[in-house]
C-alpha cells in the first residue's frame, strides 16, 4: 500500500485577519520561533467562479516556496484528508482573539516632556 501524502490545513493571524491554507509540509523551521510552510496548496483553476480572497492569497504568496510564520500566529494546524478553499477572513465580530494581545495601550497625552 502506498503512503497517502498529508495535507495540512493552517490557520494564522495575520494582519489583523485570519488565513487559511493549506499546505504538504510544515516543520518548526531553522529560524527560532517560526513555523516552516512549504508546497501552498492551491484550489484548481477549472472552475468559472473565482473566489477572492483565495486569488488575493494565491497574489501574496506568488513565487513563495517556502513561508516562515510566528509560532504565536498560529490558531491551528490540522491534518486533512482533502484541501478545501483557501481563505483570508476578518476577525472583527469573531471568537477569534489574535495572541498576544497588547499589553500597553496607547494614550492619548499630548503632553511633552520639556
């Protein structure tokens, strides 16, 4: 029986959204504190209905062979049996919670230090 090859479904934060991909092969990467993502998965160009935001990943991750993401990006990884659509999805309004929140928060002094 031949080894079926894995397919990883990931899910980050980035910019203030959340992505999904899905991708052949992640490791934790030379660079400390990255996550490794290499072969993007890509849906089939077939198709005449195109979605968006899966052709505005397809726009950033072009000519990427490999992508190093921040470990406390990441939501979660999963191991799937197919792909699916890849997607960019705003968190406003959602039970996602980027991590780590901001600690300090901006004020509004206008007062200087003369």
């Amino acid at each position: 029986m031949a080894d079926k090859e894995r397919i990883y479904r990931i899910s980050f934060i980035n910019k203030g959204e959340a992505y999904e991909i899905y991708a052949k092969g992640i490791a934790h990467g030379d660079l400390f504190g990255f996550l490794e993502i290499e072969d993007i998965i890509w849906g089939n160009n077939t198709s005449m209905v195109i979605d968006p935001s899966e052709e505005r990943l397809r726009n950033e991750f072009k000519g990427v062979t490999c992508t190093f993401i921040p470990m406390h990006a990441v939501n979660r990884i999963d191991e799937v049996e197919k792909t699916g659509v890849a997607k960019i999805t705003s968190i406003k309004g959602s039970n996602i919670t980027p991590f780590p929140t901001p600690i300090y928060t901006p004020t509004n002094n206008t007062d200087s230090a003369s």
